[in-house]
C-alpha cells in the first residue's frame, strides 16, 4: 500500500425494516453527512464519492443512488457487488485514497429493501437461470445447504446454530441502532418455526433499511483527528457453482476458501500472526448463525472440527476477542451496507466511540463482509497504529 | 405532521435468457435420459452440468461424457416455510454428485416420507444413494428430473 | 505524489446479436479470454478482476454472483462496479497504482438482445417525480438535440452528413454488428439514424504496471446532478470537468489527440461528447463528427451499443489505433487516443480515459 488509508468518521442511520419518512437520497444523506460531520470535513475535502447499492430489485428503483449526487463534478462510482458491496465499496474508496488520487473519499451504502414486498422472491433471481433458477434456491435455502453440511463434516448441532444467535441477540440490545432488540435464549431460537432444516426464524437476519457512510482518508488528514487505520484488506471471489465446490480438495463449500484467502493476505499486511490473541473485537458478516460458525477456522481462530467447541470457548475464555459486539447482522441486515457496517462497527471500537457497546480497549478489530454463493468475501483489519 | 406518502410499484422485466450450445445440448440429451458432464483438459475434473468453460483453469472444456444415473446425496435442506412466488412445502433440495462427475449438482428430491421432519433429516445426513428419475414429459429443461432414493 | 504507470497489455471486444450458441457467461468467456490471450499473460500472472456490468440489463438480480467466474474472477480479487466500463477501468487504475494489485483485468458487457433497453430506461426515473412522467434516457436526448438543433449556424446539414459518415463507419469497422440489432422508437427531433444499434457487446483490456507499448497516460472522473432541470443542457459538464483533470494528469489534452472515442447514448451527444472534451470546437461537434476521420472512427453508437460497456468498447477502440491494428478504420500516425464513458442518467457521471503509445 502507497498511502496509509484511515477511517476517520462514520456515519449510520438506524436500520429497521422501513424508513418511510425518508427517501433513498435523505437516507443517503444522513449518513454522509454524520460521516463528514464525524470527520469534521466538508464536503468540499472530498475528491471521490463511492456508493454501493445491491440488488436494485429489493428497492425497486434502478440506480437509486444516482439521486443523492452530490457534490457536484466529484467523480462518483456504484458498487454492486451482492453482500460484500459494503466492503467493496470501501475498498474501492480506499485505493482512490492510496493511489494518491483523492485525499479523502465518501462511501457510503444503502439498502431501500424496505420498499419490497418480498426479499425471497428477488432473491430467487439472483441465480443462474439455465440451470439453477428452477429450484427454490434463496438465500435462506442457500445457507441451509451449507448448514447441514457444516452439522454432517464438522459435527455441528441444532443447538449451537441458537447459541450464536442468541448472542447476537444478547449484544444487540447494547446497540441502539440495531434493527431487532429481543431477549431471546437459545431455547426461543430452537423453538422458533423452522424455515428450512435445520434453519429456524430466529437463526435468520431480518430485511432491514438504513445507510451506512465512510470518510477516509491518508496520513495528512489522518494528523490530529481519531483516526481508525486500515491495516490490511483483501477481497477473494470464488466459482459461483456450489455443487463444484462440495468435494473440492482444496476448500469444500464450508471451508470458505474466499474468506481464507482474504484473511492470509490481510493479516499479511496488517502484521498479524495470532488472531485469538490479536483483535479485541470481531464483527462478521454472517446472516445466519451457521454461517457464522463456517467463518471461524476461515479467519484462524480454531481448527475446522473444533468450531462447534470454539462457540463455547467464546463464553469462557475472556482473552478473545467479542464477537458482534453491535449484535451483526441477525439483529441488522441492511445487504448493500452490511459490510460496510461491519468495517464502522470495527472503526468506532479502535476509536473508542462505540457507546454502550464499547468493548474495552480495542487495539485491533477485524470485518468481513459475505455474499454471492458463499462466494464473495472480504476482511478487513482496523487498529490504533499506522501501517 | 406531513402525511408520508407511498406510492405503488410493480417490478416487471422481461428477458429472454439464451441457454448456449452447451446447455442446449445438455438439454437435448436429458430428453434422452442422459446426465451429461464436461471434462475440464486442465484440471480433468468432469463438470456437472456440463458447461463450455472451466472456471477454475479458465479454459474451454473438451470432451463430454454421461454420468450417473446413480449418485450420492452430498447436502440438502428441507424446506418447510412458504415463501411468496415460490412452491409450496415442504421441498426437499440437495446437491447430488452423480457417478462419474467430480462436481455436484442441485435438484430436488422426491418420494420421501416427510411427516418427521428430524427422522427424514437425519435419514439423509447419512448420504443415501439416489437417482435420476425422469418426468413423464421431458421439456428440454433442467426440471425434467429429480432424484429419488436408489 | 508520483504513481506507477499503468499500461494496456491486452484488449478485446465483440458486438454480436442474439447468438444462441452462447450464453452471457460464455460471450463473456470468450472476450476475457481473448484479452488475457492478446495479453500474452498466464492467468496466475493475474490477480485482479474489475468488472461493469448492470444487474437489470444482465436479467440476473446479482448478476456478478453468475457472471465474475466467466471473467476470471475465480480466487482473485474482484470487484464490480454497476457502471459504465471506462469508470471501472478507471477505477482499476486506482487499485494497480496503489498497489493493492499488479494486474488486473477490466471487463464489461451488456446483452441487449436477452433484455429490454427500453424498460431498462424507464426503470431508471425516480417513482414520484418523473417515472410517472414516462420519462427514459431518449427523452433527455431528444431535449438536449432539440437545443443543439436550434442553434443555427448550419447544425441540420452537418447532422446529415455526420449521420452518413457514421453510418459508412459502422459498414467498415470489423468489430461493427453485422446483421441484426434493433433501435428503440425515435422521439423529436430524433430520427432513426441518431439513435444507438442495440446489440450484445462485450470489452476487456487487461492493465498492469509492467510496462508496455500502450499506456494509460491519464484518467480523469466527474458527475453533474440527478435532476436535468439542473443542468445546462448544452453542454455535458460533467464530461467537460472530467477531461480537464485527465489532461492534468496527463500532461496533454484530448484536444492533442490524434483519435476521439466519445461514447453518447445518440449522434447529438456524440458530437456534444467531442465538444465536451475539448476534441471539437464549442458548436462544431457535428461537423467534426461529419468531417474528421479521426472522430469516432469505429462508428460510434452505429456499430453497436449496450450499456454499461460502452466506455470500454471506446477505450479498446482506442488501443487497436494505438496499435494500428484498427483495420480499415486504422487512421494516420496515431500517437495519442482519448476514449470516454458515460454512464446513467444522460451521462451523469463521465469518465475520460487519455492513451497513449511508448
């Protein structure tokens, strides 16, 4: 990396399932304008704005973003790229930064899926229509495919689909901007309907509105202001074939080969060797518990047959890091900004600004961001020091 | 206090999606109960279904060959919840790895006992043998067959 | 701050229509691996891919999740913009320039003959303001040509012999469709010819910072507001301000250039486009387009058009000048090439791309 980027404001609507008193671009907006405000810059230190917007189908507006122009003759970029736009969409904004190109870049996210009467339906869309889009393949079918597999290769069970998720439940009533504030044991999850075995209701992210914005900028900008350092970010695609992945030697469909990859060379560049040891907090981009559960040997925090042991490690053992401090995506999923929340969430902890979800401390945090057909996937590494 | 206005849409596009020659072909041979594969010159592997390129190595496949009719069940779900525009449940949807191929491929799977859910999930976490059964009328589509317990 | 050079190791396009044989992801295949072949690379001396395509003219509600594979993307990094081709080439300068990847591959494409332009273009309009209105891209064309029309000083003639010669392009280009292709139902003043062929195009250069004969010497971005009321119709300011900063950072200007390849949605924009960038004079864009061989020599919109690849068919136009591999469109000692990509709604946000042979 050229220039050391730096996260230096952050700006969130709430995410809930609709925002009525506000138009895609006022949701946009607001975010942008508490990331600046944040920043403490103008729009005017801004050279380029990136805005990631995904599937248009769940707004049911075409490039609805392009109504929120602002700042007129910046160069302004749309990113699609399914559940990671959020992170790509930083990423982006970030080599703008580092190529010396913009001395800060706006990214900013937003998910108007408030707005759709049906998310599976569109969500059906999404895959091949030759031989793929026949089948009730959604993204909840997509992750209960995955679940059954992790449960046969790794041993996981029922029960530990609602411990994750009743933890993620637990820490998003810290979170005020949280879409979903329920007390929920693992019990309630079990006991919740049943969408596709083994994936109960409870174990689901809810279809949430909201916006999430980014100012970054390099070292000059970075002097005197809070700032929240990328360490290191790497994005991996994978085959959109998932039958072509189950008996892969190299990675199967629940090994999560993209996130690997991702973390071998963000850690690479952020310097990190030990990751139980070195990040105070870990926000992840997973819509369902199980995926949840998929990410941790991917991302080095125990081996793949000791996931299922690794849940409740997390319980026990106080020197790892938090996981979903803000509650992630169970309790908020705004898809086009999901990531970009993670990388926000990540940034207001080594700031020390994360309100009465601080974790204490944080000298490091890493996002990931998840999309496709457990396919795209993303890490990045925050921290206190300058890479 | 303004009154929030809402307005109805309706998202409607149309699109004529063109299978390709591989896929046709593919097609064209299910009509005569054949599952087809594609080998991969690079890597080897026999891709099902058969596609035109390998995305792995990046290369055109070569040589197509039949697998199955049998095959194992890798993973599924059974799908219990109704969700709108979609089919009525409970569905049964898995990846199965046909005989032969070296990738899986999705399809539901049909005739089985359903009033446990658990017991007809943990019947096929054990990875039951399956095969291809045909439709009464093939129409040169993917859903012309469905797996069924071998 | 100094950069890396960036520079073009490989390009390729087709414009085809309705071709069977294939699928999106195999016309994308076939490009992709005709520009990474051009290339001379292996594909793991590439670990990169940044793509343009639009999830409503792909018919695919996450288009990316089926289509990256189709364009190398398999355990690179990838990102896709939905975007026009150059804006994303131009953001694959970013990343090789920062170092986040040494080579990369930019790829674009849009099929119109798997989906509708027209619904596509309606889509585009805000449901409360101008949706309801029956507002698409052709209207805000048409508008636009009607002030330029109106503006004297001989614009009907020019636009008639601008229209032949684009036409007589179109017939001599190689890479130009050959059979079949439609065009959308003309709104005053436009006429048949002034509107884009609708066609199934796909474009991919790959770029590196190892040097080579085509380099990429300057890129420059902008945008202009959503609503047109808000903008001055006559000009495309947004193209306007964006070569500026591509001749600042090239050091030369697109008025240097030795051949334009302004991308616009009709004839009009086309020659507002060369005026834009300083190619042809204020109020003589047409006549350029009407005189000059070096403007639009690949024939523009009549050699076949679908979003968002456009910008990226202008930049490989430009490549195979640079290399006098143009065929017999070829043009004279070209040194120098300026491409540019719009983007929706009318060309909101803008791209130019300034190349150059070494």
């Amino acid at each position: 990396m050229s220039e050391p980027v730096a996260v230096l404001g952050v700006g969130q609507t709430t995410y809930k399932r609709r925002h009525p008193e506000s138009s895609a671009a006022d949701l946009i907006w607001a975010a942008a304008e508490e990331a600046l405000a944040d920043a403490g810059l103008g729009i005017d230190a801004v050279d380029v704005i990136i805005a990631g917007v995904a599937p248009d189908a769940l707004a049911g507006e075409n490039c609805v973003e392009k109504t929120a122009i602002f700042g007129t003759g910046k160069p302004f970029l749309r990113v699609n790229t399914g559940g990671v736009t959020g992170s790509s969409t930083a990423f982006a904004g970030a080599s703008y930064v580092a190529s010396g190109r913009a001395r800060a870049a706006l990214v900013v996210s937003l998910e108007r899926m408030g707005q759709a009467s049906t998310s599976q339906r569109v969500f059906n869309t999404i895959f091949d229509p030759v031989y793929e889009k026949d089948f009730p393949l959604t993204t909840i079918t997509m992750a209960a495919l995955r679940a059954s597999m992790l449960m046969r290769v790794y041993g996981y069970s029922e029960r530990d689909w609602a411990e994750i998720a009743a933890r993620n439940y637990r820490h998003a009533l810290r979170n005020p901007l949280a879409h979903l504030h329920l007390e929920v044991t693992p019990e309630d999850v079990l006991d919740s309907p049943l969408l596709a075995w083994p994936i109960h209701r409870l174990e689901a992210c809810p279809m949430s509105e909201g916006a999430c914005a980014l100012v970054l900028g390099g070292r000059d900008l970075a002097a005197g202001r809070n700032a929240a350092w990328i360490q290191g970010m790497a994005s991996t695609s994978d085959s959109y074939a998932m039958g072509d992945r189950i008996r892969r030697p190299e990675g199967s469909l629940v090994d999560l080969l993209s996130l690997q990859r991702s973390a071998v060379r963000a850690y690479a560049d952020a310097g990190v060797s030990d990751p139980r040891k070195e990040f105070g907090v870990v926000e992840l981009y997973s819509p369902f518990s199980s995926a949840e559960a998929m990410t941790y040997p991917a991302l080095g925090f125990c081996a793949p047959l000791d996931g299922p042991r690794f849940i409740q490690e997390q319980q026990e053992d106080p020197s790892l890091p938090v996981f979903n401090p803000s509650g992630g995506p169970q309790a908020a999923n705004p898809v086009s900004a999901t990531a970009m929340v993670r990388i926000a969430e990540c940034a207001l902890q080594v700031r020390g600004l994360a309100g009465d979800r601080q974790v204490a401390d944080v000298r490091r945090a890493v996002a990931t961001g998840q999309g496709g057909a457990t396919q795209f996937s993303t890490v990045c590494v925050l921290g206190t020091q300058t890479p | 206090m303004t009154e929030l206005v809402s307005i109805p849409g309706h998202w409607d596009f149309d699109y004529t999606y063109f299978a390709g020659e591989a896929a046709s072909r593919f097609f064209a041979e299910l009509r005569n109960t054949r599952v087809m594969g594609a080998t991969c010159p690079d890597c080897r592997r026999v891709l099902v279904p058969a596609r035109s390129f390998c995305d792995a190595c990046f290369q055109r496949t070569t040589d197509w060959v039949e697998v199955g009719p049998e095959g194992t069940l890798e993973t599924f779900t059974i799908i219990t919840a109704a969700f709108p525009g979609l089919p009525e449940p409970p569905i049964v949807m898995a990846y199965v790895t046909l005989d032969g191929a070296d990738t899986a491929l999705v399809n539901l799977v049909l005739g089985l006992d359903l009033s446990d859910i658990g017991a007809a999930a943990a019947g096929l976490q054990r990875q039951p043998r399956v095969r291809v059964q045909y439709g009464p009328e093939p129409q040169g589509r993917i859903t012309d067959f469905a797996f069924v317990l071998a | 701050m100094t950069r890396p050079a960036i520079y073009v190791e490989g390009a390729a396009l087709e414009i085809s229509f309705a071709d069977g044989r294939r699928n999106l992801q195999e016309l994308i295949f076939d490009t992709v691996r005709a520009a990474v072949d051009d290339s001379g690379q292996p594909m793991h001396e590439i670990d990169s891919v940044v793509l343009a395509a639009h999830d409503l003219v792909d018919g695919r509600s996450l288009s990316s999740m089926v289509t990256s594979p189709a364009a190398g993307a398999y355990l690179r990094d990838e990102i896709r913009y939905g975007d026009d081709g150059a804006g994303a080439l131009a953001a694959a300068v970013t990343r090789l320039e920062a170092g986040h990847a040494r080579r990369s591959i930019v790829a674009a494409w849009g099929r119109s003959s798997e989906h509708s332009p027209d619904q596509f273009s309606r889509s585009l309009f805000e449901p409360f303001r101008s949706r309801p209105l029956g507002l698409d891209e052709f209207v805000l064309s048409a508008m636009r040509a009607q002030l330029c029309l109106s503006a004297g000083d001989g614009a009907g003639p020019a636009r008639e012999r601008a229209s032949l010669r684009r036409i007589d392009s179109a017939r001599a280009n190689p890479r130009a469709l050959r059979g079949g292709g439609f065009r959308s139902a003309p709104h005053f003043p436009l006429d048949d010819a002034d509107l884009p062929l609708w066609a199934d195009v796909t474009a991919a250069v790959v770029l590196s910072t190892e040097p080579s004969p085509i380099r990429v010497a300057g890129v420059g971005q902008s945008s202009e507001p959503y609503n047109f009321g808000d903008r001055d119709l006559r000009t495309i300011t947004s193209l306007k301000t964006a070569a500026g900063r591509a001749a600042a950072d090239a050091g030369f200007g697109a008025d240097t250039a030795d051949v334009a390849e302004v991308d616009g949605l009709t004839l009009i924009d086309e020659a507002l486009g060369l005026e834009a960038i300083g190619f042809a004079a204020p109020g003589t864009g047409l006549r350029t387009l009407a005189g000059d061989g070096r403007a639009n020599p690949s024939g523009g919109g009549a050699s076949g058009y679908s979003p968002p690849s456009m910008g990226l068919v202008r930049v490989v136009e430009s490549v195979l000048q640079l290399r006098g591999t143009a065929g017999s469109v070829q043009q004279r000692s070209v040194r120098r090439a300026v491409a540019t990509g719009g983007s929706v709604v009318a060309g909101q946000t803008q791209t130019v791309v300034l190349l150059e042979a070494v």
